[in-house]
C-alpha cells in the first residue's frame, strides 16, 4: 500500500474546508440525494461524499457504508484529491497504491472505486464524490461525466449551506443591532427569503422571491402562503407540518435542506430547495431560504435520460462497445461482450491479456503490434480486422477501431472503441466476390470461345490434310502429315490448358494461400488478357527478374490482375496503351494506402498503367467503394476495384492509386514477399470433295499455327496465297499484290488497333468490288455496325471444316467472275 502525498497548497485547502464549518456536522438530504444518484447513475451499491482534513477522512453523505470516518492514510479519496479529474480504480487488488489497504483485504472488501474531486472556484480540492463496488468494475463515459457533474453539485450545496449559515449569523447580528440593515440584506439576497408567521402569512417576501414567483411584496403580505405559494395537492402537506410543530414543538423539517415542488403566480409548478428556520419570538416566526433549482433538475434528468439510451443501445446492438485504462490495463466491456463472448475474465491476467488471448494465434501478434504501434507513436486512432474467439470455440472475424485519449502531456490514458462483428459481412463478400468472378468470365467468355474456336479450326484444317494424304508412299507427304499430327497435339494441349485456365478463375472453392511466383500468373494470363481488352488496346507485359514469391491463392491475384485490367480498358473508350509490370519494393516504416495500414517490410509489386482517361480528384477517394461506379447504368457494376481491395486486404497487402485527369492511372498493389520458394513455372501447352482455284487469296489472321494450316490448304487446292498477321501488315502485302489479289479473307478481331471491317474499308476504297470473306469466333461487338454479315455469303464462323471454307470461297469468286 503506498500512501497519498500531501497536496502542495495543503494549508490553503484545510483553510478552505474549514470555511465551510460543514465538518461533523448532521446529515442533509440534499448531500444523501447527490449520494444516491451518483450510485443509481453509476450502477454501483455505495456511494459517499468524502471530505479530507488533516487527519482523516469524513463522510457528510454515506450510502450503503457502515463508518462515518476513516484514517487519511487508509482514504482513497485522499489521492483523488492530488488530481482534478476523476480516479479510476477497476481492481484495488491490482493497483500497487490499494492492494494491501485493510478496507481491500478485509472488510468491507473494497474492489473498485470512482472518485471524482470537488474542488471549490478557488481551486481547493476538498474531498470526493466517490462510488465503490465489492468486484471489479469499469465506468462508461457517460456514468463517468455524470459522476463530475454531481461532484459540482456537491460544491454548490456546500456554497449554498456556507451562504445560508454566514447570512442567517449576519441576519441575527444584523436584526439586533439595526433593523434598517437586516432589511436592505434581505431585500439585496440572491435567495428567496421568504418570512410567515405562526398561521401561515407572509410577511416578508424580498426582491428575489418577486422576481422567481411573479408576484409583488405589496400583493402577497398578509395572504395565506400555502394559497399562493405551494401546489394544491401538496398544500395539506404544508399545513399539516405546520400545525403538528405548533401543536408538538418537534421540528421535522427545520434545518434540514428540502427539495420541494413550488408554483408560480401563472400556475406553473417548478423544483426548489429550501431551507426552514425558526426565529425566536413568541409566537413564532418561520423564515424560508429558497432557490429555483430547475436547471440543476433537469440536468439531472439528462443525465439519466443519457444512461438510459446508453443502456437501451448497448442492449439492441451487436456491437462491443469497451473503455481501456491504458495504465492499469483493466477494461470496462458493454453487456453485448458477455451476451455474444462469454465471460471477459482470464484468472491470473490482465483484462487486456485476457481479450487479446482469445484474439486468433496467426492474428495475435499484428494485432499486438499495431495496436503499440499507435499507442506509442502518438497516434489517435487504431483499425484493425482480426478473427476473435467466441465463447462455444468460433471464430468472429471483427472489425474494431479505437480512439486514444491523451493528458495534457501527450501521454496515453484510454482507449474507448467499439469491436463490429463482420462475419455475415464477410460472408456476403465471398459471396460478392464469386457473383464478381462470374461477371468477370461473362466478359471473358466472347474471348475465350474466340481462342478456342482458333484452336478448333487450326485442328479440322489439319485433320483435313492428314486425311487428304493419308494414302500417300511419298516419303515428303509423310513427313508433311507428321507435321500437321504435331501441330493438331500441341494445338489440343493447348486448347486443355486454356480450358483450364478458365475454370481456376471461376473456381468456386475456400481461398487457399501457397507459395505463388507473380510473374508466372501474370504471364500465364496475357493471352486471356488481349482478349478482354480488344484490339484497340495495346498490351504490353514487364516481369522483373528474380521476383520473390508471395504467399497467395492464385485465383484472388488472377480476379485482382482481370479486375484492374478490365477497369483500365473502360477508362480507353478510344483506344491506348495497357502496361502490366512486376518489381519488387522495401517500405522502411508502416504506411497507410487508402485506409489500409501496411507493415514495414519487403513487398513484391504489381503496376498497371493505362494512358486511359485518369480519375478526377473528386472521384479517387471513392474508387475502392463497393458500388461506385461512374458508368452508365448497365455497363459496370461497382464492385470491381472494391473487390480488389478486399482482396489485398485480405493478403495482409497494400494498393496505393495515382491519377491526373487526361493522363492516365496507375494502380500498384503491394503483396507481402515469403520466404517460400517460387512457384514451378507452368508447363507450356500442347490440332467429300473440294472445289480448286488458281486465284491469289490474301489470308489476314494473326494467330500463325491457323494461318499457317489455312494457307496450307489453299494452296492444295490450287491457290496462290498471301499471308499477313495484321491488317497492317495485309496493307502492306496488297501495296505489293493489290492487281494480283482476287479475295481477301481476314479475322475480325486483330492487333494493332485495325479490325477486318477497318481493312476492308481500306481496301474498297480502292476496289469497291473487291470480294472479301469475314471470319471470327467472336465478332458479337464488332459486327454491330458496318457491312452486315451473313453466314455462307461473306461470313463464315470458326470453327469450321476446310471443305465449307473451300467452298464458300469457290461460291464468292464465281460469282465475281459473272458479275464482270
């Protein structure tokens, strides 16, 4: 037990406290109303009101307490007063100051204590409204601002009894010596002093009493003051008093502070405090002290009317609402905490090791650190999401933010927050990010059946072949159909691979982190890539070598990497540039990236830049809310860069975004590096009769094993062919052949930013009737507008058997040749 230093103005304090006279003194309901309100408010079963001399300790107020008196040395109240805010003890027992004390260890058995100073206008602190429990307990804010408040009113009514004693002494001494005097201090008093005789007449009614009643001294000398002054339902009450103290000579009431109900000239019914005297004289004078205390009522009232809603929220919300000492480390829990957790307790621990115990093993130490990490760097604020221990074994994954208070030197004092239970959150994100996935493979789904649909042709083109020369002796035409057997099981290998590649991103499975090298995901999806973006986007992919592994489910990175690569291309209506890269960088202290507290350390990056529009800096605060959208109505959901974010949440990452309007966006990811090693590179992946013709055909298709395949078949069937692998390159080739050219057959979708309907124009704006055959897998979009295309006339849609193809061109130039 350490006993309390003496205040350095002690002699000014006890000179104070004697100033009052209030010492030993009988008790006064006005002090026991404080005292019991002050339990009621703070939920606790003893209250006192303490006063400190030099000795001991005495209660002017005492609820539930058996002494009137205690040593200083032993008084809780006698370190109260060294403060000027209210003292917190929430476990005597752990407190090095009480832990001994003989009311701690022995009877009443004192195990937590509030104690809020009063301290006069002079700044003496001369006891404590004080509030003590028999277990541990913590106070809420409002209880805590209640308890100050009633500390004020305790100072009032000892400055209001000190006033009363010093005017009643003064008004004797003055009634004496000069009537005249007695008089101008009435009428000068503050108070309402109210005079009546032994049958219940005012005769004496001052200036105050008119100004807080409404009526005039002239008017009410003489009349009954019951009649006038006191409500009808308590009027029997008053004269049944004054009649038994005439009758008895016992007095009740006089002396004693009462808070009593009074009425105005106009009716209204307002509270009071008064204060009876007798004056000596036969028969005898009754001389009233009063005060409206409206405002001090329903301060009151507030008060209670705060608890209350408090209460009531506490009780209809889930969410844990906590109060943490940051010095004793005790914590004050709501009730949702033992409703939802279970009992806060840990025997042998702290309230704070006992909370943090039950946070989730691989959650524990980010949650320590971060929370230390505020603390002790001056911070204001903490956030944290972690998995918290319910009281049946589960997992709660909880969002919690605290706010630090601080004294006046900057040192930590609380933390008050609250702890949200985000497991239904979190469930109907998942499910979010699974409805995301399958937008996401909507949109893919016109560039994979393209891909695939290539992969197909390039197969029937070359069964064609084998099956055209399958009979042949001539070693040459053999080693012809080796090539094309190669060529239809690598194209088969790689129709499997791009299949599955397909279904890991709409997988619908438990995220499951491994050792995962980046580049091999973002090179892995390049090809799915261009065909989300179209041709008007020019991709280009940077891998920086030697790239750590992160510790990832490849399935999130692949929705984070389509996701963003899908917003840059919407920000390029009209075309540009798309740069994905990787590299690697070391954060030398914690940063916040857009609300999100990313750990020193080492990170692999991920940069996408797009020349697109940029985000204005109105709209880049909200980019990562899920919803937002500055699309048209029908053309974006929302959710797509929030469901990125979540994601590099959830990977304990960062992703930090710089935009200008007019200049682009670059968006940069940062995922935390492991120690594993990188992932194993993948694999690479492994495809009647016919008309002729001798007629050149230009063959536009930039996938080369299809063109290659088409070209291979023409010309057995008797035609000269060109090849181009864009239709940059096909201008280039008819610069050079554009006589000898009879028919061009172009893919629709290409690189560099010309489509077939783009060459087409070009090239008819030389020959307008030049015939030209369209062929796609996915020409949804770009066959809209333009040309109309009808399958079998100027059309033909992969997949498709050589012999149609051969057909279809026989069928278009035959027509040509008549038409001329």
């Amino acid at each position: 037990m350490t006993a309390a230093e003496l205040p350095t103005t002690e002699t000014a304090r006890l000179a104070a406290l004697d100033r009052y006279e209030v010492l030993d003194t009988a008790a006064e309901e006005a002090f026991d109303e404080i005292a019991r309100l002050a339990a009621m408010i703070c939920e606790m079963p003893t209250a006192l009101v303490s006063l400190v001399d030099a000795k001991r300790q005495w209660f002017k107020a005492r609820i539930a307490f058996g002494v009137t008196e205690t040593p200083r040395e032993l008084a809780f109240c006698a370190h109260t007063i060294l403060g000027q805010d209210v003292m917190v003890v929430p476990d005597a027992r752990q407190d090095p100051r009480f832990a001994t004390n003989p009311y701690v260890i022995g009877e009443p058995g004192i195990r937590s204590y509030a104690g809020a100073p009063l301290i006069t206008e002079d700044n003496q602190a001369l006891g404590s409204l004080a509030v003590i429990d028999y277990v541990p307990r913590k106070l809420g804010n409002t209880q805590l601002d209640g308890l100050r408040m009633l500390s004020h009113q305790v100072i009032a009514q000892l400055e209001l009894r000190r006033q009363v004693n010093e005017a009643r002494a003064q008004g004797a001494r003055v009634a004496q010596n000069s009537p005249a005097l007695a008089s101008a201090l009435v009428e000068s008093s503050l108070d309402c002093v109210i005079a009546i005789d032994h049958q219940g007449r005012i005769i004496e009614f001052n200036h105050a009493a008119e100004k807080t009643f409404g009526y005039r001294r002239v008017d009410v000398l003489g009349k009954n003051m019951a009649k006038l002054l006191v409500p009808e339902h308590l009027r029997h009450r008053h004269n049944d008093g004054l009649g038994k103290y005439l009758a008895t000579g016992v007095p009740k009431n006089l002396g004693r502070r009462l808070e009593l109900s009074a009425q105005r000239a106009d009716g209204t019914e307002f509270p009071i405090e008064l204060s009876i005297n007798r004056v000596e004289t036969d028969p005898p004078i009754f001389a009233g002290f009063l005060r409206d205390i409206t405002d001090r009522v329903e301060a009151q009232r507030e008060i209670e009317r705060t608890m209350e809603r408090f209460e009531l929220v506490t009780q209809a919300t889930n969410d844990v609402i906590y109060d943490w000492d940051l010095r004793s480390h005790a914590i004050w829990w709501s009730e949702a905490f033992t409703r939802i957790y279970g009992d806060p307790h840990l025997a042998g621990h702290t309230a704070y090791e006992a909370w943090l115990d039950r946070v989730h093993p691989e959650d524990r130490d980010a949650v320590g650190h971060s929370i230390n990490h505020v603390i002790d760097r001056g911070g204001s604020m903490w956030t944290a999401e972690y998995r918290f221990r319910r009281g049946n074994g589960t997992y709660a994954k909880i969002f919690d933010r605290g706010y630090v208070m601080r004294d006046a030197g900057k040192q930590p004092t609380r933390m008050i927050g609250a702890m949200v239970d985000l497991t239904e959150r979190h469930l109907l994100e998942e499910q979010l990010l699974r409805s995301q996935k399958m937008e996401a493979i909507g949109q893919l789904s016109g560039g994979i059946a393209h891909d695939f649909n290539n992969l197909l042709t390039i197969i029937d083109c070359n069964l064609f072949l084998v099956s055209r020369g399958i009979t042949s002796e001539d070693p040459a035409t053999r080693r012809e159909l080796t090539t094309y057997l190669d060529e239809i099981a690598q194209t088969s290998g790689r129709a499997a691979s791009l299949t599955r590649q397909l279904l890991m991103v709409s997988r619908n499975q438990p995220v499951r982190q491994s050792a995962t090298d980046l580049n091999g995901v973002v090179v892995e999806m390049t090809r799915m890539l261009r065909r989300v973006l179209g041709e008007q986007v020019e991709l280009r992919v940077d891998t920086s070598a030697a790239l750590p592994a992160i510790m990832a489910d490849v399935g999130m990175i692949e929705q984070v990497v389509i996701n963003l690569a899908v917003n840059a291309r919407d920000a390029m209506p009209d075309g540009g540039s798309l740069a994905i890269s990787t590299g690697v960088s070391t954060l030398r202290e914690t940063t916040m990236m857009q609300g999100l507290e990313v750990r020193a350390g080492t990170y692999v990056k991920l940069l996408v830049t797009d020349t697109g529009n940029g985000i204005s800096p109105e709209v880049l605060p909200k980019i990562f809310e899920p919803f937002f959208t500055t699309k048209d109505i029908g053309k974006g959901t929302g959710l797509g860069l929030s469901t990125v974010y979540g994601i590099v949440r959830q990977h304990r990452g960062g992703i930090d975004v710089s935009s200008q309007p007019g200049q682009g966006t670059t968006f940069v990811v940062y995922l935390p590096m492991t120690l594993a090693a990188t992932m194993a590179e993948t694999a690479p992946s492994q495809g009647t009769d016919v008309p002729l013709g001798t007629e050149t055909i230009l063959v536009v298709e930039d996938e080369q094993v299809l063109r290659a395949g088409i070209a291979s078949f023409l010309r057995r069937c008797g035609y000269s062919v060109l090849e181009a692998a864009s239709a940059v390159a096909a201008l280039a080739v008819w610069d050079k052949h554009r006589d000898a050219i009879a028919l061009v057959l172009t893919d629709m979708v290409m690189p560099a930013g010309m489509t077939g309907r783009d060459l087409a124009a070009r090239l008819r704006r030389e020959r307008p009737q030049l015939p030209i055959l369209y062929t796609s897998g996915y020409a949804a979009e770009l066959a809209t507008a333009g040309e109309p295309l009808v399958e079998g006339e100027n059309f033909i849609e992969k997949p498709y058997a050589p012999s149609k193809l051969a057909q279809l061109i026989r069928r278009t130039l035959d027509r040509q040749d008549r038409a001329k």
